[in-house]
C-alpha cells in the first residue's frame, strides 16, 4: 500500500541529482518516460485494443495513485464506505 512513497521518494532524488552522474540523467529520462507512456495510455484507455506498452505503465501509475489517494484519506480521517452488492 506503500509504494508510491519510494516511487515518489526515487523522482524526486532523481530530479535533484541528475547533474551529478550520467547514470542519474538517463534514469531520470527512464522514469519520464515511463510516466509519458502511462499519459499516453491514459489517453488511449477508450480504443477497442490498447497497445500493453501504454496499458502497463498506465495501470501501474493509476494503481499507486489510487493508494496515494486512500493514504490521504485515510489520514484526514474520512470514512472509507464498503460497497455491499444484493443478494437474491
């Protein structure tokens, strides 16, 4: 449930130590480019088949922003309603 903290955690390293190395250049372009992707199959989720190159990225991005979300909910204290489905 925590993941998007290292995720935000390594973005944020990466974009404070991208003049230091090369190394930190090409990850911080890596993980741009992975978000761009994600975007891209944001945009592209309604088409009949989208390409996995967009789905995965875009799921993953949407899943640890989905955690995010019901982190900061869950620390303002919001009630978290369960959806119960009819029987019968």
């Amino acid at each position: 449930y925590f993941a998007f903290v290292p995720i935000i955690a390594v973005l944020i390293l990466n974009i404070l130590l991208y003049d230091e190395g090369v190394i930190y250049l090409v990850l911080l372009g890596l993980q741009i480019s992975f978000y761009l992707l994600a975007l891209c199959g944001r945009s592209l989720q309604d088409s009949e088949k989208t390409p996995f190159y967009y789905a995965l990225p875009y799921y993953f991005t949407l899943l640890n922003l989905a955690c995010m979300h019901a982190f900061w909910r869950f620390i303002k204290g919001e009630k978290q309603v369960v959806w119960k489905p009819r029987t019968g």
